[in-house]
C-alpha cells in the first residue's frame, strides 16, 4: 500500500505502468535513505532489496519504456541517454555488490549511486514518462503495469552492466536466465 492509501499491491489493475514505476522510484529513494542510517544485518538486507528493486525497475523500463518511447519523435536520444545513465548505475551497482556494505569505500560509490538514480529517475519523470503516456491508450498503460508486477517475482537480484539485450543475456548462461525469464514475463504479459 502506498503512503496515500489508496493502493494496494498494484494489482488492483487501476494503476499503469507509468504510476508504477514512480511509485517505484519513491521506494528506491527510502531505500537509499534506510541504507544510510542501517548498520549490519540491516544495512546488507536493505541494499539487497535496494539491488532487487533497481534490476526489477530497469528490466521493466528495458522491455517497456525505451521500446515504445523509441518509435516517438526524437524519442531515440532521449532512451539513448536514459540507458547511458542505466549501464553507469548498473557498473556502481555491480561494484558495490562485489565489495560489500561493510567495505571501506561502500559509502562514497553509495552516494555516487544515489546521486546518479536519483538523476535518471527525474529524467525518466520528465522526458521519457510524458511521451509514454502520449504514445499508448490508458488500457496498454495499465496492461504494462501488471507486466512489471508478473516480473518482479522472478526479477534478477544481480545488476549486469553491459548486459543491455536479451541476446546478450542468453550469451551469459545461467546468472542471466533470471533476468530472462523476467523478460519472457513481461513479453507475455503484453503479448509480445
């Protein structure tokens, strides 16, 4: 349920894809918050579900988001930037998964990452989102919505920078099948 209450788990199927993935990236930014303060178990539990929800998040916004916003006017530099932005918070990510939340150093790529999904996060809001929204019917918005739901339960917990297509993900064997089997949900979902 979100913090208005009028949720419940996104499967309502009132909610579209777009509402989604901004509600989305409030949990992202309380998770970077909660990282902050949390110590132990609590900080590596916290930064697992922040590393889920991001691979979740950007697996959905590469199946549905840049495909779509591709095909508007100039909508082609603008998910070019926005997937520049996600191969570089995929590399902090991977980083910091490697070294841990207890290593020397976790903090400052913490903040660097932050900073930088925080970023993408307002330009998603700004210039791929409202182009989403002009491009599809309010009962695609929503179908796209309960893709990204289906997917969640067998999202990646594993960012892969580099790994932008599918192609490329089945070259990867078996960590990837995760995040192909996310795909193959989202693709079925939509009817793809």
């Amino acid at each position: 349920m979100t913090g208005n209450g009028d949720r419940h788990d996104g499967l309502d199927g009132d909610r579209d894809v777009i509402e989604l993935l901004i509600e989305q990236h409030g949990q992202i930014r309380a998770l970077f918050a909660e990282l902050e303060g949390a110590v132990g178990d609590r900080r590596r539990d916290a930064f697992r579900r922040l590393v889920r929800l991001l691979a979740v998040h950007e697996t959905a916004e590469e199946e549905i988001v840049h495909p779509t916003v591709r095909g508007t006017e100039d909508g082609a530099a603008i998910v070019d930037a926005r997937v520049a932005e996600e191969h570089r918070a995929k590399e902090l990510l991977s980083t910091l998964d490697k070294i841990g939340p207890d290593a020397d150093g976790f903090d400052t790529l913490l903040i660097q990452l932050r900073d930088d999904v925080l970023a993408h996060a307002a330009h998603e809001e700004r210039e791929e989102f409202p182009r989403l929204r002009e491009a599809c019917a309010p009962d695609r918005l929503r179908l796209m919505a309960l893709a990204v739901k289906a997917a969640e339960s067998v999202a990646p917990t594993r960012p892969h920078p580099g790994i932008e297509s599918a192609t490329a993900n089945l070259l990867l064997g078996p960590p990837m099948a995760i995040m192909d089997r996310a795909r193959d949900m989202i693709r079925g979902a939509l009817g793809r």
